[in-house]
C-alpha cells in the first residue's frame, strides 16, 4: 500500500510546490529553477483555470503542463483524480508480484513529469490494475 500513498503524496508536494512558488518562497523558486520551470507552467495553468468536480477540457499550447498529477486534476477535475487514485490504490492492493509493483512504482513517480504515464490510453498503470498474478490452471497441475 506504500506505492498507493506515494502516489497521493506526489500529487499533494506537486500542489503544495506550485502554491509555494505562487507566494513566491524561496525554495520553490529554487526547485522551480531546478526542475526546468515545471512549476511555474504549474502555477499558470493553477491560475488560469478553476478547479471543479468535474474538470475542463483544456488546451496546454503554449506553457507544457507535463506533471500528471495536475493535468489530470485540471482535465478532469476532482471526480476524475478520485477515480485515477482509486484505480491505483485497487491496482497496488490486487497484486502480490514483486515485479508489477516495480513497474506501478516507476510510473507513479514518473508522472511527476510526464502527463503520459497518466493517460488511459498509454500507461502500464491501467493494464497494471487488471493484470492477474493468481496461478494458472496449467501451473496448479504442474505442482
């Protein structure tokens, strides 16, 4: 369940570093500076856009939105962050393999900076949550 709440944990550090930078702190300007102005591209589309339950259709041209965790609270409000959380939480909690959570950790963290491992379409994370690590009739017999 580790994996679940580091999960949660980016997402509230990727809020929390945008608002700190939005008040101009110290140490987010730092961080910003450090991570290629990824939280100042944050912080515009924070204030450019309101946060509702349901999200907006939203065009990143122009400033990169490329943390996952923010583009999908922004896209799709705080429903769709809920769902994407949950989905994580049932993928982290359904499987045993060492290995598959391996590959859920990588993506989680990995989403900080890229708006990808987040997508319904391209990320492992969903294929993830439904893969099975139960044995197979065939691996049952064998022992």
């Amino acid at each position: 369940n580790i994996i679940a709440v580091q999960a949660i944990i980016l997402f509230a550090v990727s809020v929390l570093a945008t608002l700190a930078y939005m008040t101009n702190n110290y140490y987010a300007i730092a961080l910003n500076d450090f991570l290629n102005h990824r939280i100042e591209w944050q912080a515009y589309y924070l204030e450019k856009i309101n946060i509702n339950f349901i999200g907006h259709q939203i065009s990143f041209t122009g400033y990169p939105l490329d943390n996952g965790y923010m583009r999908y609270l922004m896209n799709y409000g705080i429903a769709g962050l809920v769902i994407v959380f949950t989905l994580i939480v049932r993928s982290v909690v359904k499987n045993n393999n060492a290995t598959i959570r391996n590959v859920q950790l990588l993506f989680i963290v990995y989403a900080i900076s890229e708006s990808i491992t987040l997508s319904a379409i391209a990320s492992p994370i969903w294929l993830l949550s439904v893969c099975d690590d139960t044995q197979t009739d065939y691996e049952k017999e064998k022992q």
